[in-house]
C-alpha cells in the first residue's frame, strides 16, 4: 500500500488547470459532464483512502473491535505510516461523511421548502406565485416545475418570457442539479474540489443559456433577459437549486453576446485546455489505479492476518 495510498488525497489539484480553462474554450454541456465526472471520481478515491488509513488506524486503538491480527507488527510494517495516518483518518473520515450528509440533507430541504411553497396553487409545468419580489427557478422533482413570480412576469416582455423558461426548462431537461449536488458533495469530501464545483455551477448555467438561444433563436434576446433577470432578482430569496441568475452574469451576458461555443466533445491535444484536460484525464486515472491498487493490498494484508 505505501504512500500510493496518499495520492488520491493530492491528485485532485491535477484537476486545477482544467476547471478553469473548460469553463473558457469547451462548448459548457462537453464542460460539464468533463468537470462533474473528473470531480466525482477524485471524490470516490479520496473517500475510500480515508477508509482504508481508517481501517489501519482503528486497528491500534484500544479496545478495538477488529481481530487482535490486524495491529501485529508484521501488518504495521506491510502498512507503514499507520500509526499515524491512520488515527488521523478517522476524525477526517467522520468529518467528511457529516459534511457530505449534512449538504445533502440541506438540498432535500429546501427542495421540499419550494414544494411546500407551491401547495394550492394549480398543478401546471409552470407555477406563477403572486410575489412582488421577482425571482425564477427550475424546481425538479416528481412533477418538474418551472417557478416565476408575478413580478418578474412583468419585468420582461414577451420574447424575454420565452428565453426565461427556455432557460429553466433547459435547467429541468439536462437534470442540472444533479450534476451541480455531485459537485457539491464532491468539494464537502476534498477541499481540494473546489474550484471544480464552483466551474460547474457557472457551465451549467451557460449550458441552459446556449440552449435557450438555441430556442430563441436569439443569443442577444437570452443576454438581455438574463441582464434584467439579474437585475430585478439582487436581493430575491431564491431558492439554492438551479435557476436563473445563478453564476457569474456579466461573464454569461458577454458569452452569449460573442460567437457561439464550439460543439466539440474534446479539445485538441496541443492547446492549453487540451493539455489541461488530459492533465485531469491522467489524475483522475491515477488516483483510481492509487486507491484499487491500495484497497486490494490491504486487503490480502488482513486477511492473511485475520485468525481462521
């Protein structure tokens, strides 16, 4: 096992590079799925070498409930930086899985707050609440919903309406907060994810907004309604799902007023992005080589050492 056992807690910074740069010269659906994927499998990795360490380190614990062969010397030497590491492990492996639970349980209530909201009101694929603070948000769920106040109706005229729910129907259609709940459970298990979550919930954004004008048909008529959305939203209670003044608007406004993203999947090689991502390609292989090839060691390790 050795320090192989260390680089799936590390790799994540390969990803670094990337989460910048994917946002910039991927088209943001190719984006997306690239930064979701790369962050989950870090994630996973991470997650299981802090139980494999934890697994060590429990076995020097008084009191254990773990067969006495697990703390032999002879496990301790096949194991090195057991005593340590691995008692480390265990504060840091609980601390993970309270911060993944407790995010989790956070999205699944304000999901449920926002349905709750919703009681009374005509069970349509788009529900318009008499609000006079304007907002809009995609609410997924058994029966999909699109959520929009009154006062935001008003604020937009027609075509704008339309890029508005081509927008958080985009957001409904993909699944987006799907990806943007692995992204975040993914930076609660590694800090070092972050920038990966925060990467995702901008193209997932451009993602909605290059469908909608695709919809419009009208890149400029989607910039404007995203502009005023904004505008008349700064300081709206919206609810933390997908919706449509999340990420950076003046960088999405000044994107879809430019050309329009390339619909290539993979970059070429011999770019900065192109490097970058097979940099998070080669990570991300590594660290899931790292924690099978240290699972399946320690593995054979304890089971030599478990009495019969």
């Amino acid at each position: 096992m050795g320090v192989f056992v260390f680089l799936p807690l590390v790799l994540p910074l390969t990803a670094w590079p990337i989460a910048r740069l994917a946002e910039q010269h991927l088209h943001p659906r190719a984006a997306t799925w690239l930064l979701t994927g790369v962050a989950g499998v870090l994630a996973v990795c991470s997650t299981l070498c802090l139980a494999l360490l934890m697994v060590v380190g429990t076995a020097q614990l008084p009191g254990n409930p773990l067969p006495d062969g697990w703390s032999d010397p002879e496990v301790r030497e096949a194991v090195p930086y057991d005593e340590v590491a691995g008692k480390v492990a265990i504060p840091a492996l609980i601390a993970v899985i309270a911060s993944c639970v407790r995010a989790a349980w956070r999205h699944h209530r304000v999901r449920r707050r926002a349905e709750r909201a919703l009681e009374g009101l005509p069970a349509t694929p788009v529900a318009v609440v008499p609000d006079a603070m304007p907002y809009a948000y995609a609410l997924p769920g058994r029966r999909d919903r699109i959520v929009v106040t009154t006062a935001m109706l008003t604020g937009l005229n027609s075509v704008e309406r339309r890029a508005l729910f081509a927008h958080e129907r985009a957001h409904l259609t993909h699944r987006h907060h799907r990806f943007l709940l692995t992204v975040q459970l993914a930076a609660r298990a590694n800090p070092f994810l972050r920038p990966l979550r925060t990467a995702v919930s901008y193209t997932a954004e451009r993602w909605a907004d290059e469908d909608a004008a695709t919809q419009v048909g009208s890149r400029r008529t989607v910039a404007t309604a995203i502009g005023k959305s904004a505008l008349f939203s700064r300081g709206a209670p919206i609810a933390t799902l997908a919706h449509a003044t999340g990420g950076p608007v003046p960088r999405r406004v000044a994107a879809l007023l430019g050309p329009a993203p390339a619909g290539r999947i993979w970059p070429p090689v011999f770019t900065a992005v192109g490097m970058a991502a097979w940099a998070a390609a080669a990570g991300t292989t590594a660290s899931a080589l790292s924690s099978a090839n240290s699972a399946i060691t320690l593995f054979f390790i304890l089971h030599a050492a478990t009495p019969m």
